[in-house]
C-alpha cells in the first residue's frame, strides 16, 4: 500500500526526545573489545498508549535520511503489531521501502532495505543480509525461546556492528529484573514507565487515568495454588478461580458497572474459565461477549477482535489473547480475574485501558485477583527479581480471610483471631481496592513574570557550564538551567530556547554570546509551571 501523501502526525515531546536520546547514545565512539566495539544496546521505555509505532517510524526515516543505504529489520511477536507498525510507518513515510516477512500475514519479502517481521518467521531463515538496525517493539517478551539470541547471531554473521534498539512499556521480566541484566540490552537511555513519567503523560492528555472502586464485594480465595517458574501453576490457578457462584457474583458486579461504560475486556485464568464468563454473559446476562485464545484459530479470533474494536461486540473476555500489543482505545472497564505474579503481565494487562478516547475520562479497573495490592501500582510497580531470588515480591500485607483484619506479609497466623494462614503466597479472599495508578499529578501552574535575570553556572557536582535563567515572579523566584552548545539533546533544546526569546537563529552560538545578548532578549509574560516535579519546581515552556 502506498499513500499519496503522507497523513499528519502531532509529533509529541517525548517522542522526539526518545529519538534524539537514541541518537544521541549511537553517537558516542565505544571502546574496543578484541577489536570490534563495545556492544551497546539502548532500550527505550514508554507507557502503553503511548505511540512507540511512531517513534519506531520517525527514528527509521531519520537514519534514512542521514544514511539513505541503510537497512532496518522490525521484529516482534505479534502480528497485529506487525501489521500496525507497518501501517505507521507507511502512514507517517509513504515512499518507505518497506517489506513484510511475516508467515501470520502471508507475506515473504526479505529485499526491501526496511523489514518489518515475526521473529519466528525470521529467525534461521538467513535471508536479509547486512543489517544495520535491529529494533525489536515488546523487548519485554526477548527471552522466552531463545529465537531471538538465535537471529541475533545470525545477524551478527552478516555485519558485527549491528545496533540493536529495543522499545518496551515492561523493561523487565521474570526471573531476570531489568532487561539490562539480560544478554542484549546494556542501557536504558529513555524511560517514562514511572510516576513522574505517567503523571505528566495524564495531565498533558496522553494517557488515561486508571480508577478502581470504592470497595468490591467478589471474594477469590487461591491461597492453595502452587508455584512453578515464578508464577502460579496453570492449572491449580484455573481451578480455583473457575466457580460458578464466583463466576456469577463477580460478573453480575462487572454488569453492572459497565452497563455505564463503552467497552469491556475481560481477563480469565483459563480457556475454561473464559469459557465459562463468555457463556454467562451471553445466557445469564444476555449480551454479546467475543472470546479469544489460542484454540480458538486465527481467522475466529481475527473476527472477534475485528467486531469488539469497531464497537460491535462490547464485551471481549481472553485468555493471553489481549495482553500485549492490542490497540484498542476504547476499552474504559477491565475485569480482571487472572491473578499473576508477573509484573509484566500485570501492567500490560491494565495498560490496555490508559489509551485515551474522545469522551472517556477513565477506566474502571476490577482488580479480583490482587494484583495491584501484590504487584503494585502499573507506574510504580515491583520490580521482578533475578533468577533465584524468587517471585517479585511478596504481598505488603496479609488479609485475614476470616475477620478482615491486616497482618504482616510475614505473619504465620492473624494478630487478632488467631486464624493460621497457609504457607508460601497469599492471594486475599476480597478483591483488591488498592489504586492501580499513583494518583500523584502534576500540580501545574500559570505565573505571572516581573522580572528575569541570566547568569553563567558551573554545576558542582559535574562541572558542566550552562546559562542560570532566574525568574522573578512576585514574591516567588523559580530557575531554569539552559545550554545552547552542544549536539546533543540538551544542546538542541537550548538553541530552540533561544530562537523563541531572540527571534531568529544564532548558528555556532556559545553560552557566553547568549549573556551578551540578554538586552535583546523578549521577557516572557508568564511560565508554566509543574510545581510538584522532583527534586524541584521545573519550568514547562514560558508564554509571551
């Protein structure tokens, strides 16, 4: 497909920073180790919801620019996502040499200077010759078979020097930690999967919050299921969960809430139990339910979630069909009663309700498998521990299933009625309340400027010069800190401040000319502030 002009994108801040910050990491010389350099590979972090297929695009036709010989493979392990990030980049570069080598599509094409694939479909095939660029989107996912170490390798056969990019909202797993303790990623040069991160994305409209309810009534009792490699065991899960009165209960409450939302997704603990919930809604309930897994067959699961994105089936119940790399903005309730003790899946799964969409103000999270009380917040989760440490952490908190009463994770019986609670992991019997989403925003604010002053500075701490912007603002003074020399990030950004309060460019600039250029400079009339940020209040961008 190609498009006869381009369709215009509102390329965001963060996306331009992920970029320059990717630039800027593959600019600098690496050392050499036994005479090829030092390999370094960047992991970009982005929210759910986010537009990482847009990074993917603006960072590809960049280099394209820069170097038109180069080539780039995108693997993933979706299908949807292939086709997505194809769809962008096309989208946003309709001349794009672009080619597709996925088996899931039924497309072969190996030539083209930029592939977009699925790793198994890739891998061991050696057809692509040198590769400049590997970027890999759901880096979260590296690890699980080994395919990609294998193409990797293969890649590596062909040029040395390969560069690998990796763009994930988890950069953790399971029994490894960080991605950067595993055996490609080396440093994190981008990340906004944190509070800070989150709180502005809310505030400035790119993400959606995530709400839970005042209290939930449904109560999931597992406290027997075991564990194997990490998580809890498939079947013991399922087994316990997958009662018909539970069942009823929890989705009599989850109609109930959604009779007042747009778009629903379940999460079951089984095909069974998915089963079970689709069959419920549908004859109990009496509304259409689309359910997804992997037995049900590409071209079923291709149609329902074909129907449930364009709003014709409100409710969509899964099984590890609609955690990773779906898009649908839509959703604004999730029921969630597939208790996990992986971090990953846990902030995949809420991430599909933080897209925003027109007229949604939240999404309503049912948490009845304790997730978030286990796992914590989606922006301030557990972080998984490395292999041999155990599960990403236990519960803060024990909740007697008898009196209600909160004991210490640690407790061996409840302080109050004496109940003995089972050993190993304890899933409470009531459905998790505990926020999924720090409610910690920005505190952002218009003020007005009397006066500003521009002095030189030198960081104690690095050492490194730049221009201290004062403003004086009433009783109050806040400060900036600014360097226009310099190709990178904080160089650009300086030069654009620059041209915004002098009017025109000032090309081979130094922070010196600046100073003796400040009786030319437009005063601004107010700034906006974020008067919460940490460690200080820090100036958004000034008004004039």
């Amino acid at each position: 497909m190609i498009l006869e002009q381009p369709i215009t994108f509102q390329e965001r801040w963060y996306q331009h920073e992920a970029v320059e910050k990717l630039f800027d990491f593959y600019s600098v010389d690496r050392k050499l180790v036994d005479g090829f350099p030092e390999p370094k590979n960047a992991v970009v972090c982005l929210p759910t919801g986010t537009g990482k297929s847009l990074v993917i695009a603006m960072f590809i036709k960049r280099c394209f620019e820069m170097v038109p010989n180069t080539k780039v493979v995108m693997s993933t392990h979706v299908k949807e996502l292939i086709r997505q990030n194809a769809e962008k980049l096309q989208q946003y570069w309709p001349l794009a040499p672009l080619g597709i080598y996925s088996a899931g599509l039924h497309q072969y094409d190996h030539v083209q200077p930029i592939i977009f694939g699925g790793i198994q479909s890739m891998v061991g095939k050696l057809k692509f010759g040198h590769v400049d660029f590997l970027v890999i989107d759901e880096a979260h996912l590296v690890g699980d078979d080994g395919s990609y170490l294998q193409f990797i390798n293969e890649l590596k056969m062909r040029n040395p020097f390969l560069k690998i990019i990796m763009l994930t909202a988890t950069p953790y797993r399971m029994g490894m930690g960080l991605l950067t303790n595993g055996p490609i990623a080396t440093d994190i040069v981008y990340n906004l999967c944190n509070v800070d991160g989150f709180a502005r994305l809310i505030a400035e409209g790119f993400l959606c919050q995530l709400i839970v309810p005042a209290r939930l009534a449904v109560q999931l009792d597992i406290s027997g299921v075991g564990f194997s490699k990490g998580d809890f065991i498939q079947g013991q899960l399922e087994e316990a969960v997958d009662k018909n009165d539970v069942n009823y209960s929890m989705l009599s409450e989850y109609m109930t809430y959604a009779a007042s939302r747009r778009c629903g997704l379940i999460f079951a603990a089984g095909i069974k139990h998915a089963h079970h919930l689709q069959e419920m809604i549908q004859q109990v309930f009496h509304e259409e339910c689309a359910i997804l897994h992997s037995k049900m067959g590409d071209k079923h699961n291709d149609e329902m979630m074909s129907a449930w994105k364009a709003g014709e089936i409100k409710h969509a119940v899964n099984m590890n069909m609609l955690t990773t790399g779906v898009d649908n903005p839509m959703v604004d309730i999730i029921c969630d009663a597939q208790p996990t003790m992986s971090t990953g899946k846990h902030v995949q799964k809420y991430g599909r309700g933080t897209r925003p969409f027109p007229e949604k103000p939240n999404c309503l999270v049912l948490d009845y498998g304790g997730n978030t009380r286990r796992l914590g917040p989606i922006n301030d989760p557990v972080i998984p521990r490395l292999k041999g440490q155990g599960p990403p952490g236990d519960a803060p908190i024990r909740i007697c299933p008898n009196c209600g009463v909160y004991n210490h994770a640690r407790a061996s019986q409840c302080v109050a009625c004496g109940l003995p609670f089972a050993t190993g992991p304890i899933l409470t019997r009531n459905a998790s309340t505990v926020d999924v989403m720090r409610s910690d925003l920005p505190e952002l604010e218009i003020v007005q400027v009397n006066r500003v002053v521009y002095t030189p500075h030198t960081s104690k701490t690095t050492g490194r010069k730049s221009i201290k912007v004062c403003y004086y603002c009433g009783l109050r003074t806040f400060y900036d800190y600014k360097n226009v020399e310099g190709n990178n990030y904080n160089g650009k950004i300086g030069r654009e401040w620059f041209r915004q309060i002098y009017g025109e460019p000032f090309e081979g600039m130094t922070n010196e000319d600046v100073l003796r250029l400040v009786s030319y400079l437009r005063m601004p009339r107010q700034i906006n502030m974020w008067m919460n940020a940490k460690p200080f209040p820090k100036v958004m961008n000034q008004e004039f």
